[in-house]
C-alpha cells in the first residue's frame, strides 16, 4: 500500500460513507470481523463506487497499531458539493451550467467554488481542471 492510497476517516465526516476505519480496498472486506459484516458490506461498495479503496475497521487498527501514516490527497477534505462542483468544474461547465444543472443559484455555485479554490491554495478554474484531470476525479 502507498502513501495516500488510504486516509483516516472521521466518523463525523462520511464522505465516501466510510465510517470508522480507513478508507482501503474492498477486498479487505474479508479481514472484517463478523461483528463488522454489515458495516463492511455496505461501505466497501460505496467506497469502490466513489473510486476509493476501503479497508475494515480491524485491518485499519492493524494498520495504527504498526505505526502507518499516510497523507489524504486535497480532494478529501472537500464536502460532498464542494466535491460535486469541483469535478463539474473538472468537466469543463461553467458557473451557470452548474447552478441550472444542481438547482443551485450561481452564487451559491461561486461560493462553493471559492471554497474549494482556498482549500486548495488556486486561483482559477483552469488549475481546478488540471486538478481533477491530474487526479482522475472525472473518471467515475
């Protein structure tokens, strides 16, 4: 596993609906312990639908006991519509496009993407582009 595969995951911020745990790969799904099955069955498909990896709540206090540290690529830390806008921004949509498209106004849409552009230390929708190219957030 390489760093940034995986990152912590908050149970206060459930993104990719992972819970407790790391974010990993679905195929640690196995490791779960049975006390885990329900959990696991339902945040591994979501995680592997949002392109991300999840990894059991056993095998990510396997993985904090052995010391692992890792870091969570920018992109984490966005909301699920700070996310949303910025893969649309990604996508080449205008401001407008994208407040006719969610039902959003467009300065609400201007918010969401001055929020992601502080977050990330940009100025322009064209180092936003770049961005969700160079991490593949329009892929999926």
């Amino acid at each position: 596993m390489e760093p940034g595969d995986c990152r912590p995951v908050d149970a206060g911020h459930e993104r990719s609906g992972a819970g407790e745990g790391v974010a990993a790969h679905p195929a640690d799904a196995a490791d779960a312990g049975p006390q885990h099955a329900p959990v696991v069955a339902v945040r591994a498909p979501r995680a592997q639908r949002r392109g991300r990896r999840y990894i059991s709540p056993d095998t990510a206090d396997l993985l904090l006991r052995q010391g692992a540290t890792w870091e969570a690529p920018p992109h984490e830390s966005l909301s699920d519509r700070e996310y949303q806008v910025l893969r649309l921004i990604g996508s080449g949509q205008t401001i407008s496009d994208i407040g006719r498209d969610l039902g959003l106004s467009v300065k609400t849409v201007s918010t969401y993407r001055s929020r992601v552009l502080e977050k990330f230390g940009m100025r322009t929708n064209a180092e936003l582009m770049r961005y969700a190219v160079e991490n593949h957030l329009l892929e999926t």
